[in-house]
C-alpha cells in the first residue's frame, strides 16, 4: 500500500505571517484526510514559523532545496542539520527550476539526495523531460540518465526512505497538464527502472508523484492512475481553497 501524498511547492511565494496564516486553515482540512500525506514547501525564510505552525498537526514541512554539506563556505546556501533545525521533515531536491536557473546537475542532485538521507529528511526527487527531448523521443533515455545520476550509491534501504516526483518540464507552470496516461507511463518507466536497480520490492512500495499544473479541476484524473501516488504542486497549492480541494482529491 502506497499512501499518497499531496504536497505544495510554494516556490518564492509568501512572507512568514502568510505562510502560517495558511498552515494554521490546512491544518483542519490535513487532520481529516486520513487518505494522504499533507506537505508544505515554504521558502526559506518562513520554514521556522511554519513548521512551528504546522508542529503536532499532519501538516509536514518541506524545504524547496538544500547544500550537501554540513556547513561551510557556501554563500546563500542551506544545509540539512539547518533544515531539521528549522523543523523541517521533508526536502524537495532536483527540481526543474533548480535545474535549469541555477544549472543542477545529476551529480549535484545525488550529493545532496544523500546528504539529506544522512540527515534524517524525507527527500522529494524531482525528474522530468523538456518539451523539445518528448518531442523527439528522448523522454526514456532523459528519465533513466536522471534517475540514474540523482540516485547513484543509492542502498535500498535509502530509496525506500525517499519520494519522486515526475515533473514533466513542460507542464510546470503552463496549465498544460500531462495525461493522466502520459504521467503513468513515464511513472511506469520510473517504477521499472527502480526494479531493475533496487528489487521488485523497493520498487512497488517508492511513491511516485506526478507534478506540473496540477489543478482541483484535473488532480481526479490523475489520482485515478494507479501508478500515481500524488502530486506535488505549484500554483495551485498557493491558495487555501484550491490546495484543500487537492488534499480532498476525488476517490472513487
Ligand atoms: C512545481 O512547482 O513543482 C509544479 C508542478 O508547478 P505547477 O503546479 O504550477 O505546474
């Protein structure tokens, strides 16, 4: 059983008092969604308050990105024990927006996938194709080169510990949703691609959410694929009504 997880990138968006004015109304919606996982990514300077917001509540508390190292020389950066002491539990790394404004690599996604594994955090690890490497048939060989480079060195026991998000560059921030039979089966190849690298076992059990323009409107499509163990969303996780309808997704 794969309990699904419903989480909300909120890139850089909200001021502290607005990040835990939302916490404190999803608070109520979380605690009676016994269906889901509820997560929250506020930016940097609100994941103290919102985690003390969000403390004893299902609401758990991600950062959008961390640094591998413990501390250092590394002018603008995070580290993991930094992130657990702000209350975090979760991390969002290798995201698309990540990857290509700040240049990430697979190689940097796996120093920090490990690093946030050492730590104790839950990582959410972002992979997913351009437009133009679907259009010309490269989404296959783009979803193992990532998956392999950000999860090298890997043990099944840490890929069991973490979350992967499919986020089809293209339809981040587009309103161009992926199918919900485009998403299962890149999800399909991910599933494979971990059976083949850390067992069938690891494989059936690692959540693999779908994300990019995830909407009240379409997240019952998507969550009707079985292969879909939730979402992580962007825009539509920025308003209290909107993101609560995504929690209380459409089951049949
Ligand atoms: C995201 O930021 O991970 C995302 C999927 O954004 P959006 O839902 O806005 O497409």
């Amino acid at each position: 059983m794969r309990k699904p997880v419903i989480a909300g990138n909120w890139k850089m968006y909200k001021t502290i008092a607005e990040a835990v004015d939302f916490i404190e109304k999803i608070k109520p919606v979380a605690a009676k969604a016994d269906h889901c996982e509820v997560v929250v990514a506020p930016p940097f300077t609100a994941l103290a308050a919102a985690a003390k917001a969000a403390k004893g509540s299902k609401v758990a508390v991600s950062a959008q990105d961390v640094h591998w190292d413990k501390e250092g020389a590394h002018t603008g950066d995070i580290s993991p024990v930094m992130l657990i002491d702000a209350g975090c539990t979760h991390v969002i790394i290798g995201h698309s927006e990540r990857r290509h404004d700040h240049g990430e690599t697979d190689e940097q996604v796996n120093r920090k996938l490990k690093a946030a594994l050492a730590a104790g955090l839950t990582p959410i690890v972002c992979v997913g194709e351009t437009l133009a490497e679907r259009e010309s048939g490269g989404t296959g060989e783009v979803l193992k080169t990532q998956f392999e480079g950000s999860l090298a060195g890997l043990t099944p026991s840490d890929f069991s510990r973490i979350i992967i998000a499919y986020e089809p560059v293209w339809a981040i921030g587009t309103g161009r949703t992926a199918t919900p039979e485009i998403a299962a089966e890149a999800h399909r190849l991910l599933r494979q691609l971990a059976a083949r690298r850390f067992g069938e076992q690891e494989a059936s059990g690692v959540r693999i959410l779908y994300g990019g323009s995830v909407k009240p409107d379409n997240v019952g499509g998507l969550m009707a694929q079985e292969e879909i163990d939730g979402a992580l969303v962007g825009g539509a996780s920025l308003k209290v009504d909107s993101f609560s309808a995504l929690v209380n997704y459409p089951r049949g």
